[in-house]
C-alpha cells in the first residue's frame, strides 16, 4: 500500500487511509503471532509431562541398528497404548516408512508369530515387558535389555526353525 499522499486526497481521506493500513498491518500481525503464542504453551506442557516421541525415535534408531535384509518387522497393534494410544505406533509407521522398512502390525500371540515363521526365516519383533511374558515360551534372542517393567520397550530375533 502506499502511504504518500497523492493530488485531489483531502487530509481527512488520508487519515482514513493510513488508520486502514495501520489496521491491516495490527490485523496481520495477530493472526500470525497469537497461534504461536498457543503454540509455545502447548509445547512447554507437551514437554513439561513427557509427551514427546523420544522413544518413538529410540525404537526407531534400534530397529535401523538391528534389522537385516531377512527379518520381518513385526509389531504388536497395542504398541504405544500403555503411554497413550496409537500415536506411538503411528509415529512409528511413519518414521519406518520413510527408512523403507515395512512393518507388519498385529495382535502378537506364539501361534501368531509361529505362522509369520513359516513365511520368513527371521522375525524382528518390539515387544513391550507385558508382551513378553505372553510369548516367553518362544525362543527368542534379545539383541536390547530385556524390559523389566510392563511398559519398558525391548527389541527381539525369532529364528525359524528353532
């Protein structure tokens, strides 16, 4: 907008028009800092109460570390429920995909694993605390801690023929 007075302008019109442009640029200016305002306070209660995919990223970074060409990802459909829902395990489908690595989703039972078995020689399974002592009859070898705590994360190999 220009703000020089111009020939035939009265003084009063050129008031109005500088009240309008200085209208505009207050309009524009709230529109683009108050939502960062809001913005700012979400992010300080996200971090504030651990609401954050740290350890989205962490399993991410251990399936990149320890996954073969031979393994099949395999995670449970619940991951991510005891911190909060599915947006743990949709997080991290996105960040697999984008590393190209295809994960299969589904309710992890012995029988269940036994099947993709016949299918793969290796499965490379998340599986959480709880998880675990559901399938602990199955030979599987931990290649993290093993998570004590139900809500701990551990990544595990399941060999055909075993």
């Amino acid at each position: 907008m220009n703000c020089a007075p111009t020939e035939g302008r009265s003084p009063q019109g050129e008031r109005w028009h500088r009240l309008l442009a200085f209208g505009a640029t207050a309009a524009t200016i709230a529109l683009f800092v108050g939502p960062l305002l809001a913005l700012s306070q979400y992010y300080a209660h996200a971090y504030a109460s651990g609401e954050n995919n740290a350890r989205v990223y962490q399993v991410a970074a251990l399936i990149r570390e320890h996954q073969t060409v031979d393994d099949l990802l395999v995670l449970d459909e619940s991951f991510g429920s005891d911190a909060g829902g599915v947006d743990e395990l949709r997080a991290l489908r996105y960040l697999l995909a984008f590393d190209d690595r295809p994960a299969k989703v589904l309710k992890i039972t012995p029988r269940r694993l036994e099947e993709e078995l016949e299918t793969r020689s290796s499965l490379l399974i998340v599986l959480s605390g709880r998880q675990l002592r559901e399938v602990n009859r199955l030979p599987l070898r931990a290649l993290t801690p093993r998570p004590e705590r139900g809500s701990e994360i551990g990544l595990f190999r399941l060999q055909a023929g075993y």
